[in-house]
C-alpha cells in the first residue's frame, strides 16, 4: 500500500521510462533555475525527451513582498497563462522534475496541485536520477500543443502567520529549514532575525533525501516523520525560508501517506513583523 501512495506523488526514473514507452497520457515539465547561491544553471543542456521548459523563480512565484515573503504564490490568471502554453490538460498525468533534488520540483508540484491539477507527480531523484538510471536524453527543445485548461487557487491546504503559531502549539508544526537557520543566533545591523516560531520543531528537509539525491525509503520516511509527532494522528504544518523546502517536505510528507498544510510566506514574512515572536535555540521552545 505504501508504493500506490508513494506513487501518487513520486516516480522512480524506471516507472516515468515505462510510462512513456505505455504510451501513457503524460506531459513532462522542467523546471529550470539558477543556484541562488552559486549563481550556476541548473539545466545543462540536456532534458528528457518530450519535457517542456519551464522556470523556478519565474513561472511558480509572484515577486516578493514584505508582507507576503520572498516567494509569493503566482497570480493566477498568470499561472494559467503559461499552463496553456504548456499544454496542460486535467487528464494528463502531470511528472515535473528539475536538475538537483527536487526542490524547484516540489514547489511546481505544490502551486499546480493548489491550482486545482488532479494528477501532478515529480521525479524521484530529479534529473541526475534519470542520467544515473541510463535512461535517453536529448538536447531538442519541445513546443507544447496549447490548451484551454481553466485553473483555481485554493486546492492544497494553507497557513497564514496566525494559524501556523497556533499550529506550533495546537498540532505539529515542521521548520523545513537547514539547522543553523531553526537555530538562530547574532545577525547584522539591519539583518532579519534568525531563529523559529515558537514550538516549531526542526525537521531539515534535506534529512528526507538519500546522498544520492532521491527520497529515501517510505519506510524510513514515516518512521523520521513519526519521531516528530507526525505520524497523522495530528494536524501538520511545515514552513521553512521562502515556501521552497516547505513544499518539499509537503511532498516528502504526501508520498507516505500524511496531509500537511504550508505556510506559504514562511519565515521571510514572519520576520516583516516586529511584533511576531521568535525563538531561538536547539529545542522546539
């Protein structure tokens, strides 16, 4: 039972390879960025045959606002603006993969399951998976068959400020973000504050990844969750930085099975208030 749920939101290189060869009704995404933080492209030239471009800090964010965060949700009528360019279509099997451990993945698969796409699945490994598996790669650029596809907002759970603190207190909420980040300590003059909403617990999303690049076990997956209390039996939310690693753990939290709900402005718009509480420290305090 645990792979039909794994399945339904991730897929291994060699079941996206037989999905293709099925003939399957099947559109493939990727998503492309550059590092923010060493400026290098992700895409490098090669895609998976049939995959139709797209871009991380472009196509699935709104520009920042401080009262929104760094990584707002697009607008929506934008958002259907390139989906049509895409070529999406409600009956297709929607598999998005990017170029360095799914997490520009995630965060399309969160915007286009919140904007009502029923069967949106990522690529287990990204794309370094794929080329390890020894599976075609080609250089052609596809150009999508337009479609007509209507979206809505609203269909993946969301927290705003108010509700992720009462979260933290009420149910289990999960900071997503590197350790040092969770932990906080001295900034700049002028600097945001570090640290984390009080009772949050700090669960990296990068623990749920293999050193290979892909999530690890389902089994070992629910047995990290459950040592957090996420085990089902209680509300889950995640945050992180900007709504980046949060959509990952959403997605590493959806393939055993455990709906969660994000705060899509996470830390970035929790600091722009003043007034907000922060914590510091190793412990969920």
């Amino acid at each position: 039972m645990s792979d039909i749920i794994r399945q339904k939101v991730l897929l291994a290189p060699h079941e996206l390879d037989a999905l293709r060869r099925s003939n399957a009704d099947l559109t493939i995404l990727a998503v492309h960025s550059i590092n923010p933080y060493t400026g290098e492209p992700t895409f490098k030239g090669q895609r998976i045959e049939g995959a139709i471009d797209t871009e991380a800090y472009r196509d699935f964010q709104s520009p920042p606002s401080p009262e929104k965060g760094q990584r707002p949700l697009p607008d929506i009528n934008v958002l259907q603006t390139s989906a049509r360019a895409w070529g999406l279509r409600r009956e297709s099997t929607i598999v998005i993969y990017d170029g360095d451990r799914s997490m520009t993945a995630a965060r399309a698969w969160w915007v286009l399951k919140w904007a009502g796409l029923p069967d949106v699945r990522v690529l287990d490994g990204a794309f370094p998976g794929w080329v390890a598996a020894g599976l075609p790669t080609t250089d052609k650029v596809t150009t999508a068959r337009r479609s007509e596809i209507v979206l809505t907002p609203g269909h993946m759970p969301e927290l705003d400020a108010d509700a992720a603190l009462r979260l933290a207190s009420d149910g289990i909420l999960l900071d997503a973000r590197i350790r040092p980040n969770y932990i906080g300590g001295p900034t700049e003059p002028g600097a945001p504050p570090r640290g984390h909403i009080p009772h949050a617990i700090s669960a990296p999303t990068l623990d749920t990844l293999t050193d290979y690049g892909n999530f690890t076990d389902s089994a070992t997956l629910r047995e990290m969750f459950r040592g957090l209390g996420a085990d089902g039996s209680r509300q889950v939310g995640v945050y992180c930085g900007a709504g980046m690693s949060a959509a990952h753990t959403v997605l590493a939290l959806a393939a055993v099975g455990i709906p969660s709900a994000m705060y899509v402005g996470s830390w970035s718009a929790w600091v722009h208030d003043p007034a907000r509480p922060v914590a510091r420290g190793a412990d969920p305090t």
